[in-house]
C-alpha cells in the first residue's frame, strides 16, 4: 500500500516538473524547466552543444511525454538559429495519445540540406500550452536504418494525423510558405504512409508486453 501510495505520488511529482523530455536527437538540454519559453525551451546551441546526424530521407524523433493528449509538430530548421527563415514539416502534425514514450521513426528532411547543419525542433501545443525542444543536427543522405534504442511506443501510446492552426501559424504568413508549397514533391517526402503508423503500433505492442511482465512480479 505503501510502495503504491509512493509510486502514484512520484508520477504527480513527475508530471509536475516535466512536460516532455527529448530523447532523440540528442537536444540541446534535458531540463522542461523553460520549455514553455520558444523556440527551444530556454536552450541555445553553443561550442559544447551535441551534433546528430539526421538522415533526410527517414530519421527517428523520439520523445517521453508526461501529457496524455499533445499535438506535436517536427519542424526541420535550416542553419543552426532557431530562427531561421527556411523551415519545413518533417512531418505531418500528430496528435499524441498516452503519456510515455513516442517516437516517429520516419521523419524526413529536404535532400537539399544534406551536407548542411540544422535544428529539429519539436513543438507540442499541450494542455499547458506550446512547448518546445531542439536538438542540433548534421544532414546526411539516406535512411536511418539503426534506429536509437530510444525508438519506441510506451504501452497506449497512439497518434493520429490532426490539423493544428496554433502549429501551422509558426510556420509565418508571409515570405516563407508551409511545407506543403516549399518541397516541390510533398508527397514523396510528406505523406504519411501507413507502414510507419503499423511500426509504431507493433513497437508499443512489445513494449507492451513487457510492461505487462514487469506488473505481473
Ligand atoms: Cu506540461
């Protein structure tokens, strides 16, 4: 009774202080404690700052997320400031259900970047409002075809494809056009296929089972 009473108060702490934490690729810094504050949770890339290869035609973003329900936008910055005018949906906006582990295994990256440094920036727009993280990458051909053991889909963690304005509005109105103008074949590069959605559901379902081993000692 006790270990339970414990437990449950350790998952209130939890969900308190984080919102989500950036597991893949390496993000500029693991605290959610300005991760309220754009465009990279109080984050800046500097000289120590980790660099990820990130394959344009295919590269994992996984996340921990304390929140049940998030849209998640991953947004592929070119140049290392966040601010960077040219910008592009690595993905088409989720909407995340079940807190715990997500990961998208199959987010893609203009080829015209390989070669070039980049942010992958993940923007929720959460209960508690839009939060965001970044990691520093290095774009390289291909497709990740060693996914990091981060990969994976907590048990009921699901996603569904959502339109979001708040998402889309950071995207500007004006000089830059949203992704599905900016990549000459979106459909190559941006159409949700469904293999990807069947991985994630088989990797939630061993992930799954696993917990349901641990909960039965
Ligand atoms: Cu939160």
């Amino acid at each position: 009774m006790f270990a339970k009473s414990l437990l449950l108060s350790l998952l209130t702490v939890s969900v308190a202080n984080a919102h989500f934490t950036l597991r893949y690729p390496e993000p500029l810094g693991k605290s959610a404690a300005k991760q309220d504050q754009g465009p990279c949770g109080g984050y800046t890339i500097d000289a120590n700052t980790a660099v990820t290869e990130f394959h344009v035609d295919g590269d994992a973003v996984a996340y921990s997320s304390s929140h049940p329900e998030v849209k998640v936008l991953f947004r592929i910055i070119e140049g290392s400031s966040p601010d960077g005018a040219n910008s592009y949906k690595g993905y088409p906006i989720v909407e995340q259900y079940g807190s715990g582990d997500f990961c998208e295994p199959t987010v893609t990256a203009p080829k015209s970047l390989v070669g070039k440094q980049g942010i992958v920036q993940v923007v929720q727009n959460a209960v508690d409002g839009m939060l965001y993280a970044c990691a520093f990458v290095k774009f390289v051909n291909g497709v990740n075809s060693n996914l990091p053991d981060t990969c994976k889909n907590g048990t009921g963690v699901d996603a569904d494809f959502v339109e979001d304005a708040s998402l889309e509005a950071l995207f500007g109105t004006s000089s830059t056009p949203s992704s599905s103008e900016t990549t000459s074949a979106p459909s190559a590069t941006n159409t949700p296929n469904s293999s990807s959605l069947k991985s994630f559901s088989m990797v939630a379902g061993v992930v799954g089972i696993a917990f349901a081993i641990i909960g039965g000692l």
